[in-house]
C-alpha cells in the first residue's frame, strides 16, 4: 500500500524550521499559567491551539480500527522548541565544517543548554500542567528539550482535545490520535509539537543472523512443494574465506563455490580494518569513550563478553573499560511492542563486543532506554547533557520516514546538540534494503537518513588466512534453496532466488533537502535534491558476519538467562559500532576530536577520494553456500543484490562514500 506522506518537509540543515504566527508567540509568551487553568480540565480552556506535525501519517480513516480502550496506557512526548534555533544549528555547521574559524570548538554541555535549550521555567510549566490534568511524567532531561509522560487513553485524549484510536500498520494495532492534538494557547505557546504515537515503539534492533529472512519475503511455489531429500551438500562453515568450499548446481559459470562464514573474531576484524599492528603496539583507544544506546539491559553482558574474550585471546571487561548506565528492570516499558528484553540482548551484545573486539582499551558507556520510544531520547540526553561520550553508536531505527514531524524536529533538535558539543553520533542505515516491500514505497530510515547524523551502510567482506580482505562489496544477500529432484540437486527458484536475507538500508530521503556537504559529491541520479544515505559503510552481512558470545534471556519477566552459547551477527547494527570503534582508534592515534564527521567526510572525498575504499559491484556475481544448522537445508547465497539500493564507482546507496577504513578516517582526523 503506497503510504501518505506529510505535506511539511524539512529543508537544508541550516534552515530555519517553520515557525509559529508571530502575533500568536507574542501573545502567548506574556500568558502566565494560574492555578484556575491547572485545575480547569481542556474543555473549559476558552482558547485551544493545534499542534501542528503531531500526527503519524499512518493514522488514516482508512487504517482506524476503533477507539483505543479507556485504560491502554501509553506514552507520549512534548517537545518544548529551542530558544535559538538558527543560533544552533549555525554552531554546528561551524563547528564541523572544515575551512570554519569555529572548526572542531565544541562548546560544553553546560554552555549549550545554557544558550539554546528551553528554559527550565517553559518544562516545568509544561510539566506541571500535565500533572494537574492526570498524567505522569516520566522524564525530563537537563536540557528541557522535552517531558515524556504516560497515562490512560482516556486522559491522554482528553488533555490533548482529541481521541486515540487504534490503527493498522506495519502488520500491529497501534494507537495515535484521531485528530491534530491541541493544548491551551499558553501551554501551546510554549510547545513545538506532541508525540503519542506507538509506531515509535516498532523502532526496532539492526541485527540480522545467519538464515533469518524478513517476513516480506515470497518463498517460490517450487520451494513449497519440492521434496526435502538429502543434498549431500551440507556446507561446512568457514573460520577465513576460502576455508572450506561446497558443490552446488552450475551457478555463474561455478559448481563448487566457498562456504559462509564461522564468525570472525576479533583478531580477524583489526586485521581487516588495519588496526592490528596498533593493537600489538598497544595502541587500543586508550582515553576514548564510545557510548553505545539501546532499549533495556542484558543481565549477563559482562560475563558474556568475558567468557568470549577469555575464548578469543582477548582481555576482559573492566572498570576502566566498562560502565552502564541503565534503568531497573521494574522500570521497563511496552515490552511486547519493543520486541521485550530479549529482543534487545543480542543488539547490545553485539554493540559492545564489537567495540571491545577493535578498541579493547577505550571505555564503552552503554546507556539502556526504559523502552524503545522516548526511553531512546532519555538515554540519548543522559550522553549529551553530561558530555559522558563523545563518540555514539546507535544500532536502531525507524521503519522508514514515517514519523510525525514534530518528532523528527524533537530528534533532530537533539542531533544538533550534539554536534554543537563535538559529539560524533553514527546511526545503522537500516537492514531491510529500501523498505519498498515492507512501507510499499522506497525511502530510507530514521533516524540514519537525518543530515545531521552520520548514517552507517554495509558491506560483506572476505577475511583470508593472513588476516587481509580478500573481496569487499555491498551488503545484499539474496537466497536460493538447494532441493534435490530426480534431475539431481537443483535450484528452487532461477538463480540468483527469491529468499531475501537483508541488505544495507539507504537511498533519497523523503522528509529532507540535500545537505551543503554532499553537494557535487552524490550523483544527481540518486539524489534529486534531497539528503541520500548513507555516509559509510562497514561490516554488515551475517553470512561474513562476525562471531559473538551470549547467555541468552530465556524468560523477559525473570531476566533469567540459559547457557552460553557462540552466535554470529551481522547488520548495520555491527557496522555502527565497527565504525565508532575505528573512530576512537583515530582519535587516540590523531589527537583529533572528530564530533559530527559528515562535512569533513565529504570534504576528505573532495580532496582525497581514495581515503575511502570504492565498494563497486564484483566483477562476477559472488556467492557462498551456507547450509541451515537449525533445518539442514541447503542454499546459495548471492551477495551484493540490495533491492533497488545498488552500489556503483563513487558514492553509492549502500555503502555511501566507501568502505571505513584506519587510514582512510585518519585523513579524515587530519583534515
């Protein structure tokens, strides 16, 4: 189904957002609150203002599926706008624009809230006329940029001058308003929008295994219907590439072809990522912090990291090298939406693994969301108000670019807090190619499609014996099963199949105008005008994918765990991580504070495009044989086929700019 877009987009980066009536901000900046209107409920304000941008473009007549219960409980967030928003978003193009008098001048956190963040008096203004209407709330960081709450249905509507209705999206029953939400012309005086949208909580982990395929893809009839004998294939996992090789049926011009991948391990990964010699020389991100943001916290992720390194050569969690900072497990929310605890175990297991495996001796600060809606915002400003980090990896996303436009200001607003600060946040680009088959229109993800962050694509790679690439090329598996006939083994489907197994999300955004820096860089063909991502691209695909260890959660209302167990990963939820690591390695070994790369990557490209590794199409198609270690069945996997995402010489729209790589972003920190 084609999705209706809204009719409001963003514009260039340094653009000023829309702003209010001028007549109405002056009138409602004189109101003061009085205790007639915090007792009064909204029926009896006299004057109500909509909030524009507050409602999900999904919340169609089309899609309602009746009134939400009285009692659901949800969340909502109210973003409070910046006091200078031009002023913000100047400092951060200044701050990381190469050629910039303010170039790499961060200015602290305490100096950012105090000259652009909303004042405390407008959040507790806020804050306390949504308690005295019935609401709680749940969060307000330092830079009262904006109050989470929760209440009933009934409430919430209600304060809100409107109804929640249950909607059908994305395959769930979600809730949002049935109307744009409204408030009292004081309280809306000092609002930029209002968020009660449940498809935030379909934010989702990008992490992909080894055998799984989204549930949009359309197994052939012939793979219904074909007996399952024996193959005799029974693919033999790989430890480098090339290792162990598989008879297949003819496949582009080959009958035995290399198998998938074991799992790299750390060693492997420094290795291919030139940081190896580094590490021997002791040169492990010493002094750096990597923050990493998920929703809720495994209970065993430090022993599960140590159990691996022990296993692997590599030296454990410590101290110095780890921290968390996360909510009790009482104050976890909408678990069955956000996928529960154990939907985010395997996420945060990798995030910090693969950090550790590169940069074994920088500080990883994991910070844990209460849920994955506003408890994200909530963790993200835990980094950002105290300077904890100044690198962040975020391995999560929206499904696409649906999302209220008050939000996307809300995020967006945040984001530039952070690159006024030097803080440099990397975001997965998303493993489910361009969305068309699931969003029934291509567009990219959010958050990784904003302008302001740098958005991660995917590769998958080859490791040989000596550590070294033996082949790098886009993220995009597409699967075909091996059955056998009376024909012998053969193909369910005409090659290269039908089983799509994930690809590096990425491509022309539908909510922002291209941003100054990639100007001249992507081609006009991708870009027509608009932000394209990604901006880089690294490690992603499970079937090259890297080797972690994990107790998995085996009860999300205990948090209890079962044994350990070795697991392989892929996704840009590793290339995010892989990418913020390396950073940190550049950062140790340049003195530089890279903050926000994006200006300075495409500035590098314009100079020194060979700083990035070009990830064209193979020359021949590449394809490895990977046989299921839970079914036994038996397929051919064909690389670098990511829906209509393609990569091409130069900038493409799977792995942006290239491949990362230690001398490339050491240019990079050098410019």
């Amino acid at each position: 189904m084609q999705r209706r877009r809204p009719t409001t987009r963003r514009t260039d980066p340094r653009t000023p957002r829309i702003t209010r009536n001028a007549a109405v901000a002056a009138a409602t900046a004189a109101c003061t609150i009085g205790a007639v209107l915090f007792a009064a409920g909204p029926a009896d304000a006299a004057t109500r203002h909509a909030l524009p941008g507050s409602t999900p473009v999904w919340a169609t007549s089309a899609n309602d599926a009746g009134a939400a219960a009285a009692s659901t409980d949800v969340e909502g967030e109210v973003y409070l706008p910046l006091r200078d928003q031009q002023g913000a978003e100047a400092l951060a193009t200044a701050v990381s624009t190469p050629g910039n008098a303010r170039y790499r001048k961060p200015i602290s956190p305490r100096a950012w809230i105090a000259r652009y963040a909303p004042t405390k008096a407008s959040a507790d203004e806020v804050t306390d006329y949504l308690r005295a209407q019935g609401l709680t709330i749940t969060a307000v960081p330092a830079s009262h940029q904006y109050v989470v709450f929760r209440g009933p249905a009934s409430v919430v509507g209600s304060v809100l001058g409107t109804s929640l209705h249950r909607y059908r999206h994305e395959g769930h029953t979600l809730v949002a308003p049935a109307s744009a939400p409204t408030l009292p012309a004081p309280i809306a005086g000092l609002v930029s929008g209002v968020t009660v949208d449940q498809g935030r909580l379909l934010t989702h982990p990008e992490l992909v295994r080894q055998g799984q395929t989204p549930v949009t893809s359309t197994p052939a009839r012939s793979l219904r219907q074909q007996a399952t004998a024996p193959t005799g294939i029974d693919a033999q996992c790989s430890q480098y590439d090339g290792q162990h090789t598989a008879p297949v049926p003819a496949a582009y011009g080959q009958t035995r072809v290399r198998t998938f991948a074991c799992g790299y391990v750390p060693k492997q990964i420094r290795s291919a990522y030139g940081v190896d010699t580094l590490a021997a020389k002791g040169v492990q991100g010493q002094g750096q912090t990597v923050a990493i943001i998920d929703a809720y916290a495994s209970p065993s992720i430090v022993r599960d990291t140590n159990t691996y390194s022990a296993a692997n050569g590599e030296p454990g969690l410590t101290s110095a090298t780890f921290a968390q900072r996360i909510p009790a497990p009482s104050q976890f929310t909408d678990q069955v939406l956000c996928q529960q605890p154990s939907g985010w175990q395997g996420e945060e297991t990798l995030d910090v693994q693969s950090v550790h495996a590169v940069a074994p001796a920088a500080k990883i600060l994991y910070v844990g969301g209460t849920n994955c809606g506003g408890g994200l915002d909530v963790a993200m400003s835990k980094i950002l108000d105290q300077g904890l980090a100044d690198i962040v990896s975020n391995s999560y996303s929206d499904g696409g670019e649906d999302v209220p436009l008050s939000t996307v200001r809300g995020e967006e607003n945040l984001q530039l807090q952070a690159a006024g600060e030097g803080i440099g946040l990397y975001f997965s680009s998303g493993d489910d190619g361009d969305e068309s088959a699931s969003l029934g229109s291509a567009q990219p993800d959010f958050p990784a499609s904003s302008p302001w962050v740098t958005a991660v694509g995917g590769t998958a790679i080859g490791i040989g014996q000596d550590g070294r690439k033996t082949f790098e090329t886009g993220w995009g598996d597409v699967l075909d099963q091996i059955v056998s006939s009376d024909r012998g083994n053969v193909y369910s489907s005409p090659l290269p199949g039908d089983l799509v197994g994930g690809g590096a999300g990425g491509g022309r955004s539908t909510l922002f105008d291209q941003p100054a820096y990639q100007r001249g860089i992507v081609p006009a063909s991708l870009a027509n005008g608009k932000r394209v991502s990604p901006d880089l691209a690294a490690l992603a695909d499970p079937y090259t994918g890297f080797a972690i260890g994990i107790r998995p959660i085996t009860d999300d209302g205990t948090l209890a765990t079962g044994p350990y167990q070795d697991e392989t990963y892929g996704g840009t939820s590793l290339a995010s991580p892989l990418t913020a690591a390396l950073s940190a390695i550049v950062q140790q070994t340049t003195g530089a504070r890279i903050g926000f790369a994006n200006p300075t990557l495409y500035a590098t490209y314009r100079t020194t495009p060979s700083a990035f590794t070009d990830v064209r199409p193979p020359r021949s198609p590449i394809a490895l044989a990977y046989t299921s270690a839970t079914s036994g069945k038996d397929y051919l996997v064909t690389l670098d086929h990511d829906t209509s995402l393609t990569t091409a010489r130069g900038y493409d729209d799977v792995t942006g700019l290239g491949a990362v790589s230690f001398s490339g972003m050491t240019q990079v920190a050098r410019h």
